[in-house]
C-alpha cells in the first residue's frame, strides 16, 4: 500500500517538473469544459446535463470544482456546477454527467471578504452570485464572485490548489471551512453530513481532520473522507465553531447560531440524521494580504496520507499544476487519437468527447479503507449499466492498461464484497438499474484478449456469482421488489421461468439484460468452464420467452411483453413505459426499444419480427418524429421512439448492418442523430453524459466504428475526418483510418482494410489488434449516394438459439 501512494506522488511530482520539456501536441485548445453543463430544455428537471466542468486529471481521485445553489429546490445539481447558481463553496470530490440524486460536493472553503450578515451555519447567509463568465480550460478554473474576490483552482491526482485573490479594499479576508457542506438534494436519497473532527496549527497555516457523511444516489451507510490542507499565508486570526441544523429536509437553512472556540480541535456529530452538530473552521488574514493561496489533499484511509497527498503539489504554483494537468491530459488521453480536419466544431466536439470520457470511474488504487490489496482499486462506477455498451469497449481499445486496472478492481471487490458492483460510489456497490452488466465488462475485455495479470478463473467466478446467487432485498424505496444495491435482484424469477415476471419492477428490462448478462457467461465460459458454456447460452435465449407474437403496434405485430408465470401477459403498450423507473415494466425506455436490444441474437430476432423486410420497415419507424409513447426516464428530447438520451437506444441507429446492402442507412442515421442532439453549446449533449457514455457513444461515432460489446466486432460506420491515428495502447500498434471523397459525402463506397478489399459491413477485433502486433489500415472513399457495398456475410450471431 505505501509504495503504491508514494510511487504516485513520486510520478506527479515528475510530471510538474517536466511540462517545460514535453513536446506532445497541445490538444487541450480544443477541449470545451462548459459542453453538457446544461441541458436542452430550459426550465425542466433536466435542466442540467451535470457535467464536471472543473479541474482533475485523467480518472482523478480528486475533482475540484465549485459548488452552487440549485435553480429550483425540486433539482439537483449533480456535478456542483449550474450556469447561474450562487457559489457556497469550492470543493474536492464530485461526479460527471450523472442522473438521479447528488454525490459528493464534499471538503469545502469559501472566500469572504466580510461577516456581516454571515451565519457560518447557513450557506443561503454568504453564499455568492458570480460576475462575468467563469473560465474552465484543462486543469484549471476560474469564477469571480460578487465580492470581488477571484478563486483559481487545479489539481493533481489526489489534492487540489486554489488560489484566492482578494480586493484591496476589502473589509477582511477570510477561508471559511464548513464541514458539514455537501451537494443537496430531495427526497430519500438524500445524502447527508455525520460527524467530523477538525483541527488546526496553533499558527493556522494547516488545518486536517474528517468528515463522516452518508447515503447518495448509490445509498449506503457512513463513510468518511480524511483532509489536510495548508495555506502558504499565516492567518492573523482562526477560530473554530459548531452548531446544529434544525431542519434535516434543508440542512444548510438554520436558524440556529454557532458556538466559537479558540481550541485548536473540534469534534462533532450525531447518531441519528437530525439535530447533526455541524463543525468547521474560519480562518481571517491580515489586511496586507490580497492572494491566499491553499492546498488540500483528500484520503479515504487516513489524514497522514491526505497530508503526504499534499505532496504531489510541492510548490505554490497554481500555473505549474495547471500545465502538469495539462501535459498529463495531452500525452495519456487527448494524443491516443490524431484526427485531420479543417473543421474546428468537429475538433472541438470530438476532443471534448475524448476528455469526458476519462473523468469516472475514479482511481482511488491504493486508498482502499476496507482491505488491503495489489489490485488496482476504482469506486465511482456511476454507472456500469451507462458505461459498459461504449466508454468500456473504447477503454479497451485505446487504454488497455487502464481497462485491465478497471476489469482487475471489479474482480477483487466480488472477493471482498461477494457481488462486482453495476453502480458504485464512496467505496459501496449501489445501484442497480437492470442486470448485473459488469458482467458485459469483463465478457467484452475476455473476448478481445485482454490479460495483463487479471485472473480470469477467479474472473468468471465472480460472473458466475452474479448469475446463480440471489442478493438479499435490500428493500429500496423506489422498488422493493430485489435488491437494487447488486447482483440480480429477479434472479429467482429468471431461474425458474426463464424471464422476470410483472411482480417484480422492470420485468420487461431485466428479461433482456439477464439475456445480454448470460451470453456473456457463455463467451467467457468457453475459455475458463466450457461444461458451463451451453447452460448459460441456452439461458441467454429467455427473451425469446417474453416474446408476444400477437401484439401489435403502429402496424407491426410482436413484441417483448411483461409475461406471466403461466404464459399470459400484462396489458401494456409497446410505446409506452409510464415513468420509465424502478417500478415500471422497463427502465429509461419503451418496449419498441428494448425489443431491439439482443446483438448477440439478431438472427432470431428478425426471424420473430417477421423477417428482413418487414424488421427493416420496424426499424426505420423508429426515427419517424411524433411517434414516442412515453417521455422515457425524462431524457427524451425528441419526439421519435428512437430516444438518443438514453443508453437502450445506443445501438438502435447502426442495426442496419445487419441487414444486407443497409449499411448505408446506419451511415445516415449515425449523422443525423450527431447533427441533431451534439454540438458545442451548453447544451451539447443530449441529456445526462453518464459518466461518459454520451461521450464515447460520440467518439465512436466521429471515427466510423460502434463496438458490438460482449462481441469481438465492430459495425461500420463512416468517419467524420479525412485521417485518424489511434494508438492502441501506451507501447502497441496504431490504428490508422483514411477516408477519402469526403468532400463529396459520407456513404460508404468501398472499405480496404489492411489492404484486402473489404465487403462486410463488420470488422473483428482481430482486424484491428492484429495478433502479429502490426500497425492496421482501413481505407474508405466515400461519396454522395449510398452504395450497396456491404454484399458480404452481415455481422455474426453467436447468441443464436431457435425456441
């Protein structure tokens, strides 16, 4: 555990000092913090699309951003950030781009230039409005306050620096630190501050302690977060206080005043949720001070290591560690794929991407605080159910390393923790939105030969847990029906009828995911249990089960349904979910969706659909505008069945491959979706980013390739850019992607893939990390009119099963 913590501060520390020598490109340029900071309907509870817009490195143990009042007290702002909230504090630990309610926002300090009106117990009392536009660029923010103070921030990997810049005539200068601040939020998955023990220098240069706090989105029990941090100006005067929220709905509106103390320690808290008795420190400097400079690490195992974290910053240079940021952004992400174009939006669109798809999960490896271990360690998993059909396969294309780290975490947690998380926050697995689609990760990373010391027979184990062992009901509000903290929660259901029955919420959803989660047992089965191989596909062929051959919408007859143990179904609408949540037939989409979701089986799934043609005619029905049933989870921005917001339809649009001679229509939807929903703006995602799905979803789409995950197989598209280099991996080969006559148009009018002419509307993983370790080729001209190219095989159907 030491030499893991002290080779990354060593590593920092290296990267600090040599951003002046690194010649890498400077791709930052293009990179837009503020793109899906909101989102596309103004005045609605998706308001925000709650993007992280403050500074971290690549999967930081830290995110220091600023944290601000919601724009209606019904809505959170998951990241801190909304584009006119009033600031209550800097902070160092958020998530990205996620739904549901708030994590984190923990560890602040406030600036304050006066204490008039000021209840250091209440963040409404001191609170500040910003003036002018705030400044993010890679590695650094900046907000300037009504106050006329400015905060300036960065990061390395575990601890942040700010810089405080005072007016001259300022009544004080004061760094407010209220241990008890967190993102707020409604309803019961609110999370909530504990308890928490601060104490400081007797000169009040250095402050460090805890902050114990609970619940989130992911729910879970107490957890607590060590700091320490340091001012580089001796404060002339500090003082330490407690008080008691009054109102557990609104902990940062009391009423209630605060006790002050001249102590240089203060502990305080509660056993229950009310009444908390909320600590924190105020720290006033002398009036020739105009610039307070602070750094705070954060540890999730000890306040030594929290101070050790300091570190990583060894100097009070806010511009070295942005240009460190910077460096380390460039060299190990933003450079892993060079693209030529002339167009800057699509520059800025496509590195943009590439950067938001490397905030979560976070790499807390070797912070641990429950066991200790060699394995890689990652906690913000927010989560798998968003992240495995894209950012994943992308990861392991271009970061293998670091999806061998992910694929090894998720492993050692099942040794610790009996179940691999979906959802995963503050060192707790929570929640499960479907199936147990850690499951897809490690399938997918099976299939394409990753290895890197991950122990695949205990791999597979931990899928096999998933598969065969119920989790206990943890009896969640918003279903009560199984577990939504991990594991399958029908699972009793799935194993007896072969599908998930309406007794339990989700049914229709879970019946298709369970499908997809015991394929994926089958391919790795293959490998590390072959006796188990034909159970588990066998098992994948449940959807099939739920199949209603005689329902029939907008003209088209059979669809997945909500079956019942004895054959008959619930009535429902194909276009419809109601509110699309936990209790509802199918999560975050409708069934005219979800009956697209089997690419392991797409054979069968024309077949039930009445055959190629009429599947075709389904499928394009699903981008006819005015159509959609239901608003799917309040994601759907659009009017078509097709919802871009949500991850069901992710693949929707290039099903086309699979029928003969269409590939050019996945051509054409591919390009209509980007067009329509991402640009830019504020607004530039379609919706939440979840924690990078959106992201990756467009990566993938701009260089002219959709991974079929649990598959080694890629649909092809058609790239955005006339010449693409990806590296694969830090020392492996390169991908190159050259397209011609794009100039003329984007459809497909040959494909050359490592110079053999090419006829399929698929490529193999195999063709691309080639098993001789050569660097690979795929050549495309493209032109105005679609072209029947694609006459070879359609893509593989490995899944397939005839019931």
């Amino acid at each position: 555990m030491k030499l893991l913590w002290s080779l990354a501060i060593s590593t920092l520390m290296l990267a600090v000092r040599a951003t002046a020598t690194n010649t890498t490109k400077d791709l930052t340029e293009y990179v837009n913090l503020f793109i899906g900071t909101e989102g596309p309907v103004k005045g609605t509870a998706y308001n925000a699309g709650n993007v992280f817009p403050g500074a971290t490195l690549p999967f930081g143990a830290v995110k220091v951003g600023i944290d601000t009042t919601r724009w209606n007290v019904s809505f959170s702002a998951n990241a801190g950030y909304t584009p006119d909230g009033n600031v209550t504090g800097i902070t160092m630990l958020h998530e990205s781009g996620t739904g549901g309610a708030p994590t984190y926002g923990l560890i602040p300090q406030m600036p304050l230039t006066t204490l008039e009106g000021v209840n250091v117990l209440d963040n409404l009392t001191y609170m500040q409005p910003r003036v002018g536009e705030d400044v993010a660029n890679v590695g650094y923010y900046k907000t300037q306050l009504q106050s006329g103070v400015t905060a300036e921030m960065s990061a390395s990997m575990h601890a942040g620096i700010m810089r405080y810049t005072y007016p001259k005539d300022a009544d004080g200068r004061f760094v407010l630190v209220d241990l008890s601040h967190f993102l707020p939020s409604t309803g019961k998955k609110e999370q909530w501050y504990s308890n928490g023990k601060l104490e400081r220098s007797d000169d009040g240069t250095w402050y460090s302690g805890y902050g114990v706090y609970r619940e989130g989105w992911a729910w879970g029990g107490d957890f607590r977060v060590y700091f320490c941090a340091q001012f580089d100006s001796t404060p002339s005067h500090v003082q330490l206080f407690s008080g008691k929220a009054t109102d557990p709905y609104w902990p940062n509106a009391t009423d209630a005043r605060p006790t002050f103390t001249n102590q240089t320690q203060i502990e305080g808290g509660t056993v229950g949720y009310q009444y908390a008795d909320r600590i924190g420190a105020l720290f006033e400097f002398p009036s020739n001070v105009t610039t307070v400079k602070s750094k705070v690490g954060i540890s999730w195992v000890s306040t030594d290591k929290a101070c050790q974290f300091l570190e990583e910053i060894p100097l009070w240079n806010l511009e070295a560690v942005r240009d460190a940021a910077q460096n380390q952004w460039n060299s190990e992400v933003l450079s892993k794929i060079d693209v030529t174009t002339a167009n800057e939006t699509q520059l800025e669109m496509f590195y943009t991407a590439m950067y938001h798809a490397h905030l979560l999960p976070s790499n807390r490896t070797g912070e641990n605080p429950y066991w200790e271990s060699d394995e890689p360690y990652y906690d913000d998993f927010y989560t798998i159910w968003d992240t495995f059909r894209c950012l994943h396969p992308l990861l392991t294309l271009i970061q293998p390393k670091t999806q061998i780290g992910i694929v090894r975490a998720l492993i050692d947690i099942w040794r610790f923790e009996r179940f691999m998380p979906d959802g995963r926050s503050h060192n707790f697995n929570g929640r499960v939105q479907g199936g147990s689609n850690s499951d897809n990760v490690l399938a997918d990373a099976y299939v394409k030969g990753l290895q890197g010391g991950i122990n695949w027979t205990d791999g597979y184990a931990a899928m096999k847990t998933n598969a065969e062992l119920q989790p206990y009901n943890n009896f969640d509000f918003e279903d009560p029906t199984g577990s939504t903290k991990e594991g399958r929660s029908a699972l009793d259901d799935w194993k007896q009828y072969g599908y998930v029955t309406p007794s339990k919420g989700r049914c229709l959803s879970k019946t298709v995911e369970y499908s997809l989660n015991d394929f994926s047992l089958s391919q790795v089965a293959k490998g590390e249990a072959p006796e188990d191989t034909v159970k588990y596909l066998n098992r994948s062929a449940g959807w099939q089960k739920t199949w209603a051959a005689d329902v029939t919408s907008l003209n088209f007859t059979g669809f997945l349904a909500p079956m019942y143990p004895n054959g008959s179904y619930q009535d429902y609408d194909p276009l419809s979910c109601g509110a699309c949540e936990w209790s509802s037939i199918s999560y975050e989409g409708v069934p005219w969706e979800y009956s697209w979701t089997i690419p392991f089986d797409m054979e069968s799934l024309i077949s039930l659909m009445g055959g190629p043609e009429k599947a075709e005619a389904r499928l394009d029905t699903m981008f006819i505008p005015g159509l959609t049933g239901s608003d799917q989870g309040g994601n759907s921005i659009g009017t078509t069945i097709f919802n871009p917001g949500n991850e069901p339809s992710f693949m929707t649009p290039f099903l086309y491959n699979y029928f003969p001679k269409r590939q050019h229509k996945s051509v054409q939807r591919s390009r209509e979706v980007v067009d329509q929903y991402y640009n830019t703006g504020r607004s530039g995602i379609p919706g939440n980013d979840d924690a990078g799905a959106m992201s990756s979803w467009l990566v993938w789409n701009m260089i002219g390739l959709y991974p079929v995950v649990t598959q080694p197989v890629y649909l092809v598209l058609a790239p955005r850019f006339e010449d693409i280099t990806m590296k694969l991996g830090d020392d492996g080969p390169v991908l190159r992607i050259k397209a011609t006559g794009l100039d003329k148009g984007s459809y497909v009018q040959s494909l050359k893939i490592n110079g053999r002419s090419w006829n399929k509307s698929w490529i193999g993983h195999e063709d691309i990390v080639r098993p001789d370790g050569q660097d690979s080729l795929l050549e495309f001209e493209l032109s105005a009119d679609p072209a029947a190219w694609d006459v070879g095989e359609v893509p593989p159907n490995p899944g397939h099963i005839t019931l």
